[in-house]
C-alpha cells in the first residue's frame, strides 16, 4: 500500500530517523498541539510485527510511504467469522 504526499517533501536530515519514536519534520508541530512524532514509530513497529515493513522515498513535492506485507497462505488465513460461528454454537449449547 503506498501513501503519497506532494508537500515540501521531508528534510534529507530527517529521512534516517524518521520512522524513530518522537522524530518531527517540522518544529511548529509539538505535542501542545497534538503531535507527538509517534505516529510513524508505531506504522513500522505494526509492520514489524505481521513481519512486513514500510519505507519511504522523499523529494520536493513528492513523499512516498510503502507499506510491504507478507501475502497469507491459504493454511495461515483465519476461518472466515470463526467468532460468530463460536457464538451461535455456544448459544445453541446453552439452550438459546
């Protein structure tokens, strides 16, 4: 999945951290008013964690974040809406 932004790109300074907890491109926004720099932190620890990745590719007037995940195999995918199956059994069980 990719994001796409055309604004003044990100500071080449700022491309190796960015993706580091606290990490802000520009000084204006402060947690005061409501920026934390966490936001691109956790996309890459979530990515992370499904054993994907994101990336991002900057220049003036064109940002570019990648989202990269692995494809599910048919043995790994869930058993489509396994949950609400559970309910109904455990309702009929129960004398529903």
């Amino acid at each position: 999945m990719d994001v796409l932004d055309d604004g003044p790109g990100i500071p080449p300074g700022l491309l190796p951290r960015v993706f580091e907890r606290f990490a802000r491109g520009d000084s204006a926004r402060t947690r005061a008013t409501g920026s934390t720099g966490l936001g691109l932190a956790i996309v890459q620890a979530v990515a992370a964690a499904h054993g994907g990745a994101v990336t991002v590719d900057s220049v003036p007037g064109r940002t570019a974040f990648t989202l990269h995940l692995p494809s599910m195999t048919p043995e790994l995918a869930p058993e489509p809406h396994s949950q609400s199956r559970h309910s109904l059994t455990t309702w009929a069980r129960q004398g529903g």
